[in-house]
C-alpha cells in the first residue's frame, strides 16, 4: 500500500512539474483586448519611425486588406459554418491575420469597415509579446504569448525605456520565429504555408541568413527616438510579395535560339533559363493556391506580327495544371456561396499553353482549390527553389508568310497575387489581379529571304 502511494505521489509530482516547465501555446480567449496597447502607443512618441514603417507594410494590413477580407467573410466563415471539417478556420485564420482579436475570443471580428482593435492586425504589441512557441515546428501560431510590462526583443537598449521593460528573446533573431506564422497546415493536416520550411531546407539557412536578412534589413538607426543610433538596427518594412521592388528582377531570365539564321518554314528550338538568384524559399510562395507566375515566349516579325509560342510538354505527372489552359477550376467555392451547381472560374486566365510555376492545391473531392483551409492533397510542386534553375524550351515552326529580316524573340515572366478569373469573379480590387513583370529577356533570329 506504501509503494502505491508513493507511485500515485510521483505520478501527480510528475504532472505538476510538466504543467509548470512545458510551454503552453496561447489559445482562443486566453486573453482579453486591453492586455495589448494599441500600435498608436508605440508609435506616437517612441518608436516613430518603425511605426511608420509598419504602417506601409502587409502586416499591418493582414486583416483589413481587401482580398483577406473577402477571403474570410465571404468563404472562410460560411464554409467553416457548413462542414465541421473546416469549422476550425473560423477563429483560426485570425490566429495569425489578428492575434489580439483570436486571443480575445472575438469571433468572427467585427468587419474591417467597423474599426474595431482586429483591424491592428498584427501589431508591435504582438511580436514583441511572443517569448516562443510550442511544439518541435513553428506554424499554425502556436505562439506562447506574454503580453505584459516587459517587451521581448532581438536587443537590449543602452537606454532604459520609461513605458516598458526590455527583454531579450533569442528566437526573435531566427527564422523559426516568423515560421509560427508562416507555416500553416490545413485541417487535412497538408502542408498549404510553408515558407519558413522552404527556406529552413534550402542553401541560405545553412549558410546562416535569417528572414529578418531580407525581409528586416539592417540600417543605421534609431529604435527609439530618444534612443541611441545602432549601425545594424532592423528596419521594420517587411516587404515582400506585394512589393513590386522586391518582385522585380526575383528570378534572372535568359532566352537564346538553336540557329541565329532560318529561312520560314524552318524549325527553331528556343530555351528559356530561369535561375532564382533573390529569394531565400521558393517563388512563389506563401499563399501558392492564390498566386500564380507564368514564362509568356513570343516572336515578332519585321512587320510587328506577334506569334505566340507555346512551351513544349516535358511529359511528368500532373504536367497539366502547370501549363496555361481555359478550364474551369475551384468549384469548391460553391460550398460558401451556397451554389451546389457552381460550374468554377476559368482556372489561370493566361495565354493557353504558357509555363506555369506554381504548386496546385486540391479540394477533397480532387479539384483545384484556392481554399487553403480546404486543401486534401498536392499537386506537383514545380516553383522555382532558391538558387534553383530550371529551363524550358519552346518550338517554333516559322510560318512561310515571316518577311525577311529581323524576328524578335521575347520571353516575359509574370505574376499575379491572385488568379485573375477569381479575382473578377469575387469583385477584388483589381490591384490584386494585376500583372507584374517579374523580368524580360528577348533575342533576334535573322530571317533570310
């Protein structure tokens, strides 16, 4: 009998100690608004600049920003209403999009239009509130959050800070911390975020460079404006996918024919060569089911005649959803719309037969998606890796009517945020459809007569 309660003792010992020394992550209404200032705080005498800074970036958009908007209220929140599946996506997609509204309970947020504190979105008070987060993976905002006197930092001031305490949190300087976010699996346990994944596998993360390298630069600076100025201060710009200076020149392209003289009705071979020479993941990433990257390769004759040249099929499994196409797609969007006979969008609303860099998503009944949260299963992921090349070739039969002269061959990579037949289909600012070029690369062949 001794024994038995001595084991029942060390049991309970046991379950005690895991209690008090295993991090818990912050979960649904764990806290309440007003444990978190708002960004104005910060912003309005102290961190001034940063709080400009913030201000143009996506993270202080993540939940008022048009497309998010659209994407919450008009399908994440019915469709989660309509299969328990998905019903998790209703608080969850706030976990990351805004924090303070998840760890109030505030579900779903009031709509942007309302001005209520979700509309922070991610705000200073957020990141500088996370002392780590649990589990083994950062992703699905298992953040551990402290909000509090004591502020969490990659650095300590020399400057003692009359609104709060400073504390140095390691995992702020690596990219595991950005990972709590920008990783996320479905509820089908598939992997639909994965950036941080991607960089963690790939060549900069063993040479040591951390997200903040690129997407937080270093600059002499100020933390504070009554602070002291640092040579490696970082910048709080976050710029990435909707910054067309950080997209622009991303992949080098190099265009360059088998013969430089050809007579029409001669055959060309053309190789496009695309290296990822600037991000540290892959291109595209981050929300893949939304974007959409695309090689458009045409000739024009002496006379301003436009060929199109579609690429030739190299012939692996699920080639089919990486090659431009007038199909219909995302029919699962019915679910939200209440439109059981919903026929889809047209899926890419690019040239038909263009190169497409993209990884498809697809729904539980195997259709293409743009539901993240309504992800079963992957297609192949033909993106482009860091410091990857890939190459494609494109075969041009010269028709008989090219005037001698010069033929100007011209290869464009594009990319959108979002596909554009969903875009117009949803009524999202056309700002979000819009083409970017990412680069332009182009060559003559000398038609003889």
């Amino acid at each position: 009998m001794v024994k038995n309660y001595h084991r029942i003792f060390l049991f309970i010992l046991t379950i005690l100690l895991l209690n008090v020394t295993t991090p818990c992550q912050s979960t649904l209404g764990s806290f309440k608004y007003d444990d978190f200032k708002k960004p104005e705080y910060c912003g309005s005498s102290c961190h001034t600049d940063f709080y400009q800074q913030w201000k143009q970036a996506m993270m202080s958009q993540a939940y008022t920003h048009e497309w998010d908007e659209i994407e919450y209220f008009k399908l994440a929140v019915p469709h989660a209403e309509k299969d328990e599946k998905v019903a998790e996506v209703k608080a969850g997609c706030n976990g990351c999009h805004s924090p303070i509204a998840y760890l109030a309970g505030d579900v779903p947020p009031p709509l942007p239009s309302m001005n209520s504190r979700a509309n922070e979105s991610v705000s200073c008070e957020v990141c500088h509130s996370i002392t780590g987060y649990s589990g083994d993976t950062p992703y699905n905002f298992n953040y551990i959050m402290k909000p509090g006197k004591t502020k969490y930092s990659s650095r300590k001031g020399e400057i003692t800070s009359p609104a709060h305490e400073i504390e140095v949190n390691p995992l702020m300087k690596t990219g595991d911390f950005c990972g709590i976010c920008h990783n996320e699996k479905s509820p089908y346990d598939i992997w639909v975020k994965s950036t941080h994944l991607e960089w963690k596998e790939g060549p900069y993360f063993k040479e040591g460079v951390q997200c903040q390298d690129c997407h937080m630069p270093k600059a002499e600076f100020r933390t504070a404006s009554m602070g002291a100025k640092y040579p490696d201060a970082r910048l709080h710009l976050f710029h990435g996918a909707h910054d067309k200076g950080k997209l622009s020149g991303v992949i080098e392209l190099r265009v360059y024919p088998d013969i430089e003289e050809a007579e029409p009705g001669e055959t060309v071979k053309l190789t496009v060569v695309l290296f990822n020479q600037k991000t540290g993941h892959k291109f595209p990433s981050g929300s893949v089911e939304d974007r959409i990257v695309w090689l458009h390769v045409e000739a024009i004759d002496d006379n301003g005649k436009v060929y199109h040249i579609p690429v030739d099929k190299k012939g692996f499994a699920g080639e089919e959803y990486l090659i431009g196409s007038d199909i219909l797609a995302y029919q699962d969007m019915g679910i939200a719309l209440n439109d059981s006979e919903f026929k889809g969008v047209q899926r890419d609303g690019i040239p038909v037969g263009d190169r497409i860099f993209r990884m498809p998503y697809f729904d539980p009944q195997g259709r293409m998606t743009i539901q993240q949260w309504n992800t079963a299963s992957l297609g192949v992921d033909y993106r482009i890796g860091p410091r990857e090349t890939k190459t494609e070739t494109f075969t041009f039969n010269i028709p008989y009517e090219v005037p001698e002269g010069k033929l100007k061959i011209k290869a464009v990579l594009n990319y959108q945020l979002l596909v554009k037949p969903v875009a117009d289909f949803l009524k999202v600012p056309v700002s979000e459809s819009e083409i970017v070029k990412i680069n332009e690369q182009s060559t003559d062949i000398i038609i003889l007569p």
